[in-house]
C-alpha cells in the first residue's frame, strides 16, 4: 500500500534517473548519451556517480530516521503498560 504522504524524490534521485533513462534511450552507448545531454562522457559518469551516492545516502538517513521513530514509538508503548 502506497504512503499517504509520499516523500517527494530528491534532486540526486531524479538527476539519476534521467541520466540512466538517457543512458537507455541511447541504447546504452554513455558517449551518445552524454551528447544528448550536453555533457562530455567523463562529466556524465562523474554526475550519475555523485548522484548515485547521493541517494544512497538519502536512503540510508531515511531508514535510519524511521528506525529512530520506530522505537520511539515502541519506547511510548511499553510506557503506557
């Protein structure tokens, strides 16, 4: 069941998304991609690097967070019992 309130995505995770669809609609040739967007092929890998890291990182803040709020929750459990 989806969020009622989804997160929107991060600038990273769309600035990565749109490189690897580029990517695909490239037929995954990075060189003709990189073209497409108007970057040189090294500047291509260095951006979708970065904002790979970047979610990755927005993920592993975001699990920790409900992780945090989880057992707070639980800690207000165990109190009211």
């Amino acid at each position: 069941m989806a969020e009622p309130n989804p997160t929107p995505p991060t600038l990273a995770r769309v600035v990565a998304t749109h490189i690897r669809s580029v990517i695909a609609y490239a037929g995954g040739n990075k060189t003709k991609a990189a073209a497409i967007l108007g970057i040189d092929r090294r500047a291509l890998y260095r951006k979708l690097a970065r904002a790979e890291e970047k979610v990755k990182e927005s993920e592993r803040e975001r699990r920790a967070d409900s992780l945090d709020d989880a057992l707070s929750h639980q800690r207000g459990l165990n109190r009211s019992h």
